[in-house]
C-alpha cells in the first residue's frame, strides 16, 4: 500500500478536492481541524504529508507539522510552509556541509547587519556547530537519558536498550550529523530564500514532527518494506524527530494517559532564550496586558519571516528531540523502563496556542481521552477527536481567542489508555464560566 506523496491542508474557500480526498484516506490513523475561532482570519494552518526520500529501510517517513501565521501577511507565510517546507527537506543525501551552514550565516549577516546577533554566531560558529549538530551534547537535545539512571551507558551517557535476541537498540544514533544538518540548514535556507521576502508584516511558528519506523542501521534493506503499510500496522518501535520553532506545542500521551509536552515555548521570559540573544532580564518590562516581548513587539522570539527582528536574534533555528516510541512487542519487560515514555505510547496532538492559551497538556490529553471513551473506537477516531477539540475551544472561546489548530496522530496504544479523565472538573467549569459570561452578554 503506498500513499500519495503530498496531502496538505489548504483552507475551505480554495480548490482542494484532490488533496481533501487524500486526506480523508487516514481518518482513523491521523486526524485534522482548525477554526479561526473568533478571529477575522485563519492565520493558522497545518500539513501532513509522506516524505519519500528520508533515510530509513521504508523509504517514507510521516511529517505532521501546525504552522501559526502572524502580521498582515500571516496566513500567507503560514500556507506558504504548510506548501512547501517538508518538500524542501525530502530528498536523499544532502549535497552540502557544514562549510555550506557557515556560508548560509554569512549570507544572514550580509542581509541582516544592523544587529550582533549573526556576527557573533558566525564568530562562535565552531562551537556552536560541535554543540548543537556534530556532539548533539546540550541538555535539551539528551531527553533520552533519566539522571541518574545506572543503566548501561554509551559514550555520551545515551541508554542502550537490548531486543528479545540481545540485539543492542542505539538511541545516541536516532539522529546523525547529517540528519541534523539537513533540518538546521534545510529550515534556515528556506526562511532566508522563501519567508523573509513577505517583508516585515510576516512571521510564523512552525511545529513538526518526524515518524518513521526504527531500522537496525546494520540489517539489509527489505524490498518488500518499500510502502506506507507501518502507518497503519507495525508490531515494532518507531523513531519521533520532533522539530520546535516557537510557541505551538506538540503533546504525547503515554499508556497510562499522561500528557508529556515534547516541545519547548521561544519565548523571551525563557531563561535559555534570553542567554541565546544576551539579554539581561532585569532590562524587560511586562506591557500593559503582563505580557513580556521581544524588542516590545515579537511573542515569540523564534520564528519563520519576522524580518525586523532578524538582525537582533529571531531566527528559524530548531529546537530538535528525538525519541524511541511505539509498540514493545519486541523488547524484554526489563528494557521497556529504558525507553523515554515506557513505550506503547497512545497518540500524538500537534496544537497551536488558540489552543493551549485555553487548555493545559492534560486538559488536551483529557479532553481527547474522554471523548474516545464516551463515543466508543469505531466513532471517536483521530478525525473525529480532533474536530472535538476544535469544538471545545469555540465553546469556551472569549471575543478576542485566537485561531485553533489540532491534528492528532495515532499511535500503536490507541484506545488503551485508562478510563481516568483526571481534568474533567476544570474543563467542566471552564465551559460553565463561558456559558455564565455569553448568558450576561446577552
């Protein structure tokens, strides 16, 4: 079974038949919704396409990815990713280096030289080069490895876990140099040639992930695996690349239903973020709504456009995290501890913040749970869930909520998770609180 290549989004009011259809192939494995809520505009927008040319036995590898416009040319930049940066990224060995990734922050301080911040990382570039794609050593990348734990240690502290035949499962080797080349200079190339010619009324969060089936890197390649069957069948792990660039979040529920955010807000009261741009906190003063932004006027200080804060720090740089999940059918009961969420994982949520400015991760995983369980699997699938979701939001939205985007894909546990709906109470007075405030409206 082999899927179409490309099966993008695209807002209502455009012509999408052929894409809609290709879309609506996997409703019960991937599921899609957004609404601009009460906004004028959907800025939002959100892809799910097959990559065919990513490095894995299967030849494909599943790319989901939500995209948050803003600016007067928001919604443009946002279709504009959800058209053509997977697309950007598919091909098979890339043919430039690191050489090719110093050339690339040269040309940003050529195009951008009225602030420091692309002169001191091309000044810096060695170290950040070893630090943040060659040695793969920040904290932040290492989310594989528990402190603390005296489990069998790799050379970069990295986990190994064995297979039922004593094979060694490497999780330091999720993600090569060369992987991570491709999507630190895939990402910044295309933000440079693409986005940043919208001008200054243009920017956009960009959130993905990245699935595949995990290969032993040493076994033959199997002719016979050269289709998209593991999407829907596959008795084995799974390897999860999961890509951040500002402030939409994507969402894990494990086997017992608990939410684990996989991705971290660009925001400037982040401690990690302010140390990236060298700005002293005590120099940030709240606006008139308590929000603190960047040079006063930017939420998120990463992003894709957003062309005035270019030469001062706001970059489409990614926070990149890698991860084993899926089904443990084939691992001992001893190394399934190892694995970062214990394995047999439910599902995945990729949101954006008309979502998660209403809603916690458990809220979300709750709210997706319970429906399941209150419509039984063969109604509640991921297409129904996520037009669920999507419906609370408009429910319990205020005159000013922002737009809302969900797409939720399944994993090998669906369903199984436990009948607990742990937030029930606070979803429940939310909706009361807005149905109070709608009724006094009236």
């Amino acid at each position: 079974m082999r899927l179409g290549n490309a099966y993008a989004y695209c807002k209502p009011s455009q012509n999408v038949g052929l894409k809609l259809d290709l879309l609506r192939g996997l409703p019960g494995y991937v599921g899609h919704a957004t609404s601009r809520i009460n906004r004028l505009e959907n800025q939002d927008n959100y892809s799910i396409k097959m990559m065919r040319s990513w490095p894995n036995a299967y030849g494909s590898a599943l790319n989901c990815s939500v995209f948050d416009g803003h600016g007067e040319k928001g919604a443009q930049l946002s279709q504009l990713l959800a058209d053509k940066l997977c697309s950007s990224l598919d091909f098979p060995e890339p043919s430039w280096d690191k050489q090719d990734l110093k050339r690339l922050v040269q040309e940003y301080a050529r195009r951008f030289p009225e602030g420091n911040y692309w002169k001191h990382k091309l000044s810096t570039f060695e170290k950040f080069y070893n630090k943040f794609i060659k040695n793969c050593n920040s904290k932040q990348e290492l989310l594989l490895m528990k402190e603390g734990d005296s489990a069998i240690l790799g050379q970069n502290g990295g986990r190994m876990i064995f297979d039922k035949m004593g094979n060694i499962i490497d999780k330091i080797a999720l993600l090569t140099e060369l992987d991570r080349l491709r999507l630190f200079y895939g990402f910044a190339r295309f933000d440079l040639d693409q986005c940043c010619g919208l001008g200054t009324a243009a920017g956009s969060t960009a959130s993905s992930i990245f699935l595949y089936p995990y290969d032993d890197p040493n076994a033959p390649i199997d002719e016979g695996k050269d289709d998209d069957s593991w999407i829907i069948s596959h008795s084995g792990l799974l390897k999860l690349i999961v890509t951040q660039v500002g402030d939409s979040k994507i969402i894990l529920c494990d086997q017992d239903g608990i939410a684990h955010a996989l991705t971290t807000t660009h925001h400037i009261n982040s401690s990690r973020e302010r140390h990236r741009l060298s700005i002293d906190p005590s120099r940030l003063d709240p606006d008139a709504f308590g929000e603190t932004r960047f040079l006063n006027n930017f939420a998120n200080t990463r992003s894709f456009g957003d062309v005035a804060g270019k030469p001062y720090g706001i970059s489409s740089e990614p926070d990149i995290f890698s991860f084993l999940v899926g089904n443990t059918l084939h691992l001992p009961r001893s190394e399934r501890s190892k694995l970062p969420f214990n394995g047999d994982e439910c599902f995945l949520a990729l949101v954006t913040d008309g979502i998660t400015n209403k809603l916690a991760d458990q809220e979300v995983v709750d709210l997706i749970t319970s429906t399941v369980n209150s419509w039984g699997l063969k109604k509640a699938t991921p297409q129904f869930v996520a037009e669920e979701t999507i419906k609370f939001i408009q429910a319990i939205a205020t005159k000013h909520s922002d737009n809302a985007t969900c797409v939720v894909v399944r994993l090998s546990n669906w369903g199984n998770w436990p009948n607990v709906d742990r937030t029930g109470p606070q979803r429940e007075t939310k909706l009361m609180n807005a149905q109070s405030n709608e009724t006094k409206l009236n």
